[in-house]
C-alpha cells in the first residue's frame, strides 16, 4: 500500500519525527528528515518526494512559510500538515494553499495518518482527480474505502462537536473582497450573526470572459452542513478545473455537485445558489436552488424565486437569464433571516 513511496518529513519536534519516521519505514516508505523548513527546502532541490509532511510551528521558518514556498515552487507535491494548533484560521490558510490534509497533533491513533496518506496518494495517482483539495477526497471509493471512510468519520465528528471552529473554518475559506478581471470588479458584502452557521461565497473568473460563482446557507444543512458545504466548494473547483476553467452551462454545474452530494453518503441538502455572469453579454444567469433573491439594475429590479433546495433535485430548477446594464448590478439574496449578503458586479476606469 504504501511500499516504495517516498515521503519527506519536515519537523523540529524530533521525538514526535522520530515515531513518525518508525512508523512509514514499518509500511515500506523510503523516508527522509528535515528539522526546519530551510533545511526541507534543500531537501526537495535534491529530490521531489511522493508526499510531503510538515508541522505549522517551526524555529527559522515557519510551516505556513515553508507550505507557501511549496505552493509556489512545488505544487505536483501533495503536503498533509500535521500541526499541534487547532486555530481554524490556520487550518483555513493552508487549504487556500492547496494542502491536501491537516491533522492535529497529538495523533491518537496512528491509524489515522496512514489513511491520510494513502487516501491523498490514491488522488494523486488518479489522473481524473489530481489537483484536489482535503475534502474533495470524502467522494473517494476504492480498495482503500475503509480507510478513507475510518478518516472521513474523524474529520466530520471533529466539526460536529465544535461549531465554532466549524464557523472559523468556512469563514477562513471565504475569497477576497473584491476582484478585477479586466474592466469588470466583483465585490460582496455579508453581515453575518456570529451565533449561526454562515453563508458561504465562492467564485472563479473562467477564460472565456465569465465568472462562476455559488452562495451556500450552511445553517440550512443540519449538523453536517460544514461538511456539506467542504464537499459543495470541492466539487465546485475540481468540476471547473477539470473543464478547464470553462463552463458550458449553469445546469451541469449544480447536476455534477447533486451527484457528490448524492454519491457521499454523509452530505445533507442545503440552501444554495449558483450563477455564471457572462461580462461579454452583460447577462447573469441563475440557478436558485433553495436561496432567492433580488437583482437591482439601476432602476429596474428583478425577483428570483428560491426553487428546490441542492440535493433535493435543484438541477430541475429553472435557469433564470437576467440582463445586466454598462454600469453592473448588485444581487441580493432573500429567505436568509441570519445574515444580510449582496455580491456586486460592476464596471471600473
């Protein structure tokens, strides 16, 4: 299973290195040492492992340093932070960076890392699926599935039995304000309640001169609403990936993400909305799916009913196509009594 591959460990703790390195030489893995993320830098010049694993809190560099130097330099190499802090801003902070696990020391069950490994390594080998993040990989199936699924309970009962660092995490994987792609500016604003599951935002700005966007109400979702909305982003980014960063339709989005919602077993349905804004022909076109709302251009509003929640076969919603003006328009959402959230797009000089 893990015979023969070759695993890089950068750590300072070198009792806590030291079981580590014990426990993958037992497995068959060639191993290699690095105390510090300078020292690990060197490290990948000589050789590029199949798997890196490092800590977060490290003397001369630290891990989220050393993770963004392999982000850049680096990115065919899968990394797995083990850290001994729980802060879920961090946690956040290195999925951004494209980590594909992040467990937290002390690590009770030995087990457990090696399902993380394998499980990532079983993505990396897959040409349909490299490029993934942590929990793209809870759709995962195979020889290795009771492995997998013994990792997938860990992560989904470490955010059940912690909502708020549930919230911190989602909150932590919120894009940026505000983005330019030419001279059109996308930028949002939420007041969220701090006592309830936010609503989540993510976008991407395709080739072909459109942005995809979702809203997700992760208070809709019940107790597995972070999981839920982990594997909704997941889907979302890999299924646009992919397709190379292009997308022919609003309704083969939602009906790819209501398949990994469907095909989980764990995934709850949930209150969403997906749009694609096409900046060419000044169109947005809207699939509600459980979220509605309003889109103000200039003096003229337009209604979005919420339909079918996701999950509950939302792909048959209907597709909403609304004109937007030279200036842009700004979509606000409804039937959400927690937080106030509108998304604006809009032209610049």
């Amino acid at each position: 299973m893990l015979k023969g591959k070759n695993i890089l460990i950068v750590e300072d703790d070198p009792v806590f290195r030291t079981m580590i390195v014990g426990f993958l030489n037992s497995q068959g893995c060639q191993v290699r040492e690095a105390e510090d993320g300078l020292v690990g830098l060197r490290a990948l010049k000589d050789n590029i492992p199949d798997l890196l694993l490092c800590d977060l809190a490290m003397p001369v560099m630290t891990g989220m340093e050393f993770v963004e130097e392999v982000a850049l330099q680096y990115p065919m190499i899968p990394v797995i932070v083990i850290s001994g802090t729980g802060n879920m801003t961090d946690v956040a902070q290195a999925l951004r960076l494209g980590v594909k696990d992040f467990l937290i020391k002390p690590i009770d069950n030995i087990m457990t890392l090696k399902s993380a490994i394998v499980s990532v390594l079983n993505m990396q080998d897959s040409a349909q699926q490299k490029q993934q993040d942590f929990s793209q990989r809870w759709v995962m199936g195979g020889d290795d599935s009771g492995l997998v699924e013994e990792e997938l309970q860990w992560h989904i009962s470490e955010l059940k039995n912690d909502p708020q660092a549930a919230r911190e995490l989602l909150m932590g994987l919120m894009p940026d304000l505000q983005s330019r792609c030419g001279r059109w500016k996308l930028s949002y604003r939420a007041l969220q309640s701090a006592e309830m599951p936010p609503v989540i935002f993510d976008y991407i700005w395709l080739i072909d001169g459109q942005l995809a966007f979702y809203m997700v109400d992760t208070s809709s979702g019940g107790e597995n609403s972070t999981a839920t909305a982990l594997l909704i982003r997941a889907c979302f980014n890999d299924f646009l990936r992919r397709q190379g960063n292009y997308l022919s339709s609003v309704q083969h989005l939602v009906a790819q993400i209501e398949l990994g919602l469907q095909y989980s077993g764990y995934a709850t349905p949930v209150k969403g909305l997906f749009g694609v804004f096409n900046l060419a022909e000044k169109q947005l076109h809207l699939i509600a799916a459980g979220i509605g709302g309003k889109l103000q251009v200039n003096e003229h509003c337009a209604m979005i009913t919420a339909g079918q929640w996701l999950g509950d076969d939302a792909c048959n919603n209907p597709l909403v196509i609304l004109p937007m003006s030279d200036d842009g328009a700004r979509l606000s959402l409804s039937d959400i009594n927690h937080a106030n959230f509108s998304v604006n797009f809009e032209t610049v000089t």
